[in-house]
C-alpha cells in the first residue's frame, strides 16, 4: 500500500497539514472545512484505508481518530503503537 506522500496531485497539498491535526476543542467548522477538503480529494479512500491501517492521530481520507478507531475495532486491526500500549 503507497503512503500518501506518494499520491499524485492531493487535495490537501493546496492547505496546511497542520490543519489536518486538529488540536482538542478546535472549532467543528474548521474540522468539517477539512474533511470537506477530503472528500473532494481523488485519494480520499486510499488515504482513509491508509489512516485506518496507518495512522493514530490526525484526519486522513475525511476520517478523524475517533471514526477511524471504530473501524479498526469492527476489523480486529491493532495498530503497533496499541499493542504497547
């Protein structure tokens, strides 16, 4: 699976990362601006499945931390860092 580095032309090379980082009680419109951004991305899914496989922290294809923990649990992924943890 190629990381999102590699996708060619991403919606979200337009904006600031750090946007896609959300800090906690950040506004739920700039969230809901981001994830717009996602969803209008050619990658979303690829880079949702990399975050879902990948990623703890951040909003990846449109899905926060939280949305995306959900769906590791409904697959039975344990991503490196929770298996210490």
């Amino acid at each position: 699976m190629r990381g999102p580095r590699q996708f060619e032309n991403p919606s979200c090379a337009q904006i600031s990362l750090d946007l896609f980082f959300p800090e906690r009680g950040e506004e739920l419109c700039v969230i809901r601006q981001i994830k717009k951004v996602c969803g209008l991305c050619p990658h979303q899914q690829e880079c949702a499945e990399w975050g879902i496989q990948n990623e703890r922290y951040g909003i990846w294809g449109g899905l926060s931390d939280a949305e995306r923990r959900v769906i590791r649990k409904q697959r039975n992924i344990i991503l490196r860092e929770e298996e210490v943890a």
